[in-house]
C-alpha cells in the first residue's frame, strides 16, 4: 500500500517537473486494489484471474508483481514503457503475462469486453480462473455496464464475473447525486439476481474479506457478483485537476498505518523509515530513466497488425 | 451452385470444424433461426445474444483476448454504428500495447442496398470501417470469394471485418466458380445444408466433403480484362460493372473491372498496374460520396499515377443525403445502377485530354 501511495506521488512529482503530460492514478484506492492484486489468480490464459482495470489501478499491479520503475517508465513516455512503448498515459497498464487486459481511456468499455474474457471460462469449459471487471461510479451510467449486468445474468449462461464498482463519489467534477437516483450503485445488481455488496475502500481488512467473499462466489457458482467499495480520490480526479491533496477525503494508508501501530505489528518508525527507503528509491528512478530512450519517430507504424496469433498461443 | 450465403455458411463449417473457430454468435445467429439471412444453421458453435451490438462486439473482443477464435455477426452494419468505439479498441490493442495482445477475431455484417431495405437496412459501411486502423476490411461479390475470403479472415491473427453485400447473399455462382467440395447440383446442396422450414428441431445438415481454399487478403481480382477503362470497385457493384461492361462492347468500349475484394490492406499493385494500362479510372461504390473510400483511392492514383492518365479519375459512389429511401425511385436515384456505371464508363472513355 505504502509503496503503490508513493509510486502515485512521485507519478505527480514527475508530471508536475515536466517529465510527463498527464497524471491519472489511485491514490486512495490502495486499501482496496492492493488487495485484490494479492488476492486474484495471477497467470496467462483461462485457467487464471483476467482483470479488466480502472486507470487507477496501480495498488493491484504492484501486488501482482509489477516494478514500480515500469510506471515510471510509461509516465515519461520512453520507449521502454512495457505497457504501452511510451503510447499511452500513465496508469494504462496491460500485462498479458498475468491476464491483465488493456486499461483503456474509453470509460465503461471493459464492462463489455470482460463478457468474452468469463465467456470463455463459464461452467462446463473447465476453465480455472474467472473475470474481474473493475470502473468508476460515474461510468456505470453508460450502457456498457448495463450490458455487463444482462449478459452475465442469463439464466443457465451466467458468467463467473467479478463486477466492481470503486465508487468515489465523483465522475471529473460531477457529484454522485447528479448522475444516479439510486443510493448505491450495487442496488443495481438485486434486478438481476446477483448478489451484491457495499465495502468501506479505505477499510483494508474489510475490503480484504469482501474481497474473499465475493471471489469465493464467483469462483465456485461461476455466476456473477457485483461488488461496490467506497473509496476516497486524495488527489482529485487527474492531473487536469491539479492533482493537490484533497485533504477532507479519509486516507485509507494513514488509517492502516494506525492500526499497525496500534496492534503493535509495525512502529512508526520502522514505517517511516520503509517510506523514506522507498521515497529516495522512486526518485532515484525517475532521475535515472530520463536518460532512456524515447520512442523514434519510425516506431509509429509498428504493432499495426500482427504476425502471428500470440494470444492463441502461437510465439 | 452455391449461393453467397451458403457459401458463407460453408467456410464457417469449415472454420468451427477443422480451424479452430469457438464461438459464431450474434442477435438470431444460434437456432432455431440460424441468422436472419440464414448464414449460420446447423452449425455447432453458434449462440444467441442479447439484442445489443456493444456487448456483441466487447463479447468478441474479450473470446479473443482469451485465446479463442469468435466470429460475430452485427445483424445490419446499420446497427454497428454504436460499436465504433469498441471496433477501435478492437483495431487498437495490438498497437497500443506495442505487440503484447494480438485480437483474432471476426465480425461479419450485412451491408448496402439493393433489397428495398428503406432507411436502417440499405447503408453501407465500407467508408466507416476503413477509417478504423489496426482491421483488415474484405468484401466479397461472388460465392467462391466469399468462401476464401471468410477462411483467411478467420485464420488472420488481427480483427477482420467481413462485409457480406446483402443484395448478393442469394445470388448463385457462376458455373467454374464452385465451392471445392460442394456438389453441383443445386438442389441437393439445399437439401445437405438448408434447414427446412417449420419445426427443425431434429434436423442436422448433411455437410459436404469441403476443401480449404483461402483467397489472400489484400489481393484484387481482374474481374474483367479490358484496355479502355478501369473500374475499381467492390461488392455489390462488381457484377453490375461487369454487366455494363458487356453492354459498352457494342459500343467500342473495352473495360477492366478490377474487384479489390480486399478494402484494407488494399492492393495497390494491381491498381497501378491496371491505371497503367487503361490511363482512365472510375471508383464505384455505394456509400455516400463525401470522404469515400474511392475519394482515398483517387487521391492516391492523382498523386502517384498522374501523369498516366488521359482523364479525371471519377467516382461514382451514393448520394450524400440522410438516408436511402425504400420506394423504388427513391432507392435506385440514391446508389450507383448497372445504367449509371454505363455512362460513367462510356463518358470516361470519351474524354479527350
Ligand atoms: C466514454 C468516455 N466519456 C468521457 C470520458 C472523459 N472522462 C474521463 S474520466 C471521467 C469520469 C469518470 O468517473 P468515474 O467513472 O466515476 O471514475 P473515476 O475517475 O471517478 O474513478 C470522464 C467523464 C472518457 N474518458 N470516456
């Protein structure tokens, strides 16, 4: 969690000192997302987790794995950014050594597309892993999440998909209660026949245990679940809007950090000092990675189409 | 003989059976019905939809990135205009995660007029899904095409969009253009693959001994050879090209028809080398003639075959209004016919430089 904040921080730093063109991350989302990077089925292929991600899901790709210097790396747009090759902004991961589909900017769109991801894994393929989709609170109005909701609730073609829903209250500037006349987003689901759930985001044991819960679900009924956490956004909603402390929002890290404290599992010390280690490491990086290479010129017309059919297993 | 849509039908046989085709499905697709132009009964892997092109088109997406082999059908292409943005991503996502997912896929769609399909069956798409990078877009005009085209559409490791002319689907081939495998005869194909009308809950097609035949993508066929006229076009409009080509013989004429079959990639090669030999160039298609698929075309040959022409280059493509209208009139004032073709063909070859 404390390394995902930081990582976000120095994402900031670099955007604001001119080594990138535009923030957007999770930065009060880690008690959730860190979670649920430790707790999905990390792999390649069916028999594995597929997660469709927010862009503000940089807590649940540290968990699975992934080096915060490559986060780095897309922020400055240098051609050694392995998620986009310096395409596209930070916080649009793809990795599909674990399953992790493309983050895209089109809001709502990965509601759609995880349906093909659970398809392929329903009852009676024999496929291990499931599909977790995750948005916003402001996206669930467009149809795509409507479509999420009607395509994995058919009665015996239900679909084992995880639906989250990371309610911050926000679409860019627009309150919850300008866009929805239901108190929940997860009320939604009942109209279907899934079941349903609403978490404190900044709670990391209970997102923890929501979490299990529902994957458990989902895992062995191979049905759907729509679950809603209720998150903070302590940066605003990107760079575009200044990207400044939101110092009324809960902050899940502090609250977390004073539960180990309190239970006497970490001191502040021993928490402060990770936080400087990490804090000198993170700069350290974003000063070493200026001096990558960006992306030539000719690079533009590579990856139009492809050779050979790599996500059906060809090399 | 086969028709267009018993051809398709046929490659999607042979798609589910011996390539690895998982899943064909879309609104209708699955039985009983088998697709509303029937282009998808009896086979094993179809299903039906909810009656909503995003999910059809993100369920598609989602099967390829899983590792399988779908094939989607977008009832009309009329009704893939709320998917454009998913038919980006879908053009996207091996470019804009520099290589790490490839998406295998096809969506096949009826298009264009020529049926009285009044104003949501009639349009065309072919100037839409060329303005989408990252797809490879083929049409074709006969049976046999159709079949070969539709088999190295469902082998491409990209998305493909295969534009089925709705006017075509039951027109039957020529004698020499059989599906290799198929018999002859007509009425015995019917009775091996065409599902009987009423109950067909018990019935299961009798599918003949076919034989994989792949027609490249990005390969044109010289349709007609001629040294006067070249006529690029597509679809629909290549056998009414060749039926006014046949026409201006009494009249001195001699047309090329060059079917590009393939709208992206496109084959440059045999354009120029047709342009070469004619010096006179028409682009015929039916969708609305502002930022047109020909318009690309033309541009292309004024800047790089300019000084071979002896004409302007021409293009003879749908009107640019809201809608194609369903009475007769209104439908045949609105998209080329095989008379305005003529007349284009016949003016062209009369221009003096
Ligand atoms: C289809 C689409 N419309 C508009 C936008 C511009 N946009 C980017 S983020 C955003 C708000 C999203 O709010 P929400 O879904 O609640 O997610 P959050 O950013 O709060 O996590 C908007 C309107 C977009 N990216 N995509």
């Amino acid at each position: 969690m404390l390394r995902s904040r930081l990582l976000e921080e120095r994402l900031i730093t670099m955007y604001k000192q001119g080594d990138g063109y535009f923030w957007i991350g999770g930065p009060g989302e880690e008690a959730f997302n860190v979670p649920l990077g430790l707790l999905a089925d990390k792999g390649t292929g069916v028999d594995h987790d597929f997660l469709h991600l927010h862009y503000r899901s940089s807590g649940t790709l540290l968990a699975l794995g992934a080096d915060p210097v490559d986060s780095l790396r897309q922020m400055k747009n240098v051609a050694s950014d392995p998620y986009s090759r310096g395409r596209n902004f930070a916080g649009h991961y793809s990795a599909r050594k674990w399953n992790v589909v493309p983050v895209t900017s089109p809001i709502e769109i990965q509601y759609s597309i995880a349906i093909g991801t659970a398809r392929a894994q329903r009852a009676g393929t024999g496929a291990k892993g499931i599909s977790i989709v995750q948005g916003g609170d402001a996206g669930t109005a467009e149809g795509d999440f409507a479509t999420s909701l009607v395509w994995s609730s058919r009665k015996g073609a239900e679909l084992p998909l995880l639906l989250i829903v990371t309610n911050n209250r926000y679409g860019i500037s627009t309150p919850y209660a300008g866009q929805h006349g239901y108190d929940q987003i997860s009320e939604r689901g009942k109209a279907f026949g899934m079941p349903t759930a609403v978490v404190d985001g900044n709670d990391v044991e209970a997102s923890w245990a929501a979490l299990t819960k529902a994957l458990h679900y989902v895992r062995t009924e191979k049905k759907p679940y729509l679950l809603e956490a209720m998150v903070s956004r302590l940066r605003g909603h990107s760079s575009a809007s200044g990207a400044n402390l939101a110092k009324e929002e809960v902050d899940c890290l502090e609250r977390f950090q004073k539960t180990l404290e309190d239970r006497k599992i970490l001191t502040r010390s021993a928490m402060d000092q990770l936080r400087d280690e990490v804090t000198t490491e993170l700069a350290e990086a974003s000063k070493r990675i200026r001096g990558e290479a960006p992306p030539t010129p000719e690079s533009i017309h590579d990856y139009v189409f492809a050779d050979k059919n790599y996500v059906g297993g060809e090399v | 003989m086969a028709t267009m849509i018993q051809a398709i039908r046929m490659a999607l046989h042979v798609g589910e059976s011996r390539l690895g085709v998982t899943d064909i499905f879309g609104e209708d697709v699955g039985a009983p019905l088998g697709g509303v132009f029937t282009g998808t009964q009896g086979l094993e892997t179809t299903w039906n939809t909810p009656l909503d092109e995003r999910g059809i088109v993100g369920t598609a997406i989602g099967l390829a990135l899983a590792g399988r082999k779908p094939v989607a059908e977008i009832q009309f292409c009329d009704y893939a205009f709320n998917t454009i943005d998913l038919l980006k991503v879908a053009g996207n996502t091996y470019w804009s995660t520099g290589g790490d997912w490839n998406v295998p896929l096809v969506m096949m769609t009826p298009v264009g007029a020529g049926i009285r399909g009044s104003i949501y069956h009639s349009h065309s798409f072919d100037a839409q899904a060329t303005r989408i990078p990252g797809w490879k877009i083929v049409m074709p005009s006969t049976p046999l095409d159709a079949y070969g085209l539709l088999l190295s559409a469902i082998q491409d490791p990209n998305p493909v969009m295969f534009l089925m002319p709705k006017a075509l689907l039951r027109v039957k081939s020529k004698p020499g253009e059989d599906i290799p495998g198929a018999p002859d005869d007509d009425k015995r194909l019917a009775q091996m693959i065409d599902a009987p009308l009423g109950d067909r809950s018990a019935w299961k097609p009798e599918w003949p001994a076919l034989e994989e035949m792949y027609i490249p993508i990005g390969k044109a066929k010289v349709a007609r050879e001629g040294t006067g006229v070249t006529v690029l076009t597509y679809g629909r409009n290549v056998p009414m090209a060749l039926a006014a080509a046949e026409e201006l013989v009494a009249e001195g004429v001699d047309t090329e028809v060059v079917d590009l079959r393939s709208l992206h990639p496109y084959d440059w090669e045999a354009i120029t080398a047709s342009v070469r030999k004619t010096n006179r160039v028409l682009c015929v298609n039916e969708d609305t003639e502002i930022t047109n698929f020909g318009e690309h075309l033309i541009r292309r040959i004024s800047e790089e075959l300019f000084y071979e022409l002896h004409a302007p280059p021409k293009l003879l493509a749908g009107a640019h209004i809201p809608g194609i209208g369903l009475a007769d009139n209104l439908e045949m004032a609105s998209v080329p016919q095989m008379s305005t073709i003529k007349s284009a063909i016949a003016e062209l070859a009369q221009h003096e430089p």
